[in-house]
C-alpha cells in the first residue's frame, strides 16, 4: 500500500501543472462575476476574493524576479516568498472581515 501511494505522488509531482494553473483563472473569475451581483454578500467579502488574484499576480511577478535576480526559485528565497504570501493572508483577512461583519448583520431569531 506504501508503494502504491508513493508512486502515485511520484506520478503526480511529475506532472506540469501550468496548464491548469494558467486555466484556473477563468473558473474563477465567473465566480468573481457572480459574487459581484449578490446583493447580500458585503463589500469586504467581494474585495477580498477580489485581493486573491492580486495575489497570484504578485506571485507571478516576484517568481520572475528571483529566477532572474537569484536564478532560484520563488520557494528557495524565503524573506521574498514571505512578501509574496503576504498578500494571500491579507486577502484571506479582508474576507473574514467581511463575513464576521455579515455574521453580526444577521437578526438573530430567537423562539
């Protein structure tokens, strides 16, 4: 069973996967579309759904950057992969914001 599953993750860690990656954004933007039009849903959430795609571009300029200036991957520089991850949890806070705020916006019934 051990093999099994080690060869499995051999097979899919030797996968290109930047094909799906570059993909991934049109799934996500209709998502990003249809968020838009719910009038329930706060401005924070939108936002901050909205700050993951600026996210991945950040990523994908500081990953150039470190290929180029380090010739490293973006993983192998940590002080710079830090900055990168940075804009992921603050998106991620701007969203808890904003569905804390939904969550307390709520009329709580009681029977």
């Amino acid at each position: 069973m051990n093999d099994l599953f080690i060869k499995f993750i051999e097979k899919l860690a030797s996968i290109d996967n930047t094909a799906l990656f570059a993909a991934s954004i049109f799934p996500y933007a209709i998502f990003l579309f249809y968020i838009y039009k719910i009038k329930s849903v706060n401005i924070f959430v939108k936002t901050g759904f909205s700050l993951t795609v600026l996210f991945v571009f950040i990523t994908i300029l500081v990953s150039i950057f470190t290929l180029n200036y380090y010739n490293k991957t973006l993983v192998e520089i940590d002080f710079v992969h830090g900055f990168a991850e940075s804009f992921l949890t603050l998106s991620d806070f701007v969203i808890l914001f904003g569905f804390i705020k939904l969550l307390n916006s709520l009329e709580v019934n009681n029977s």
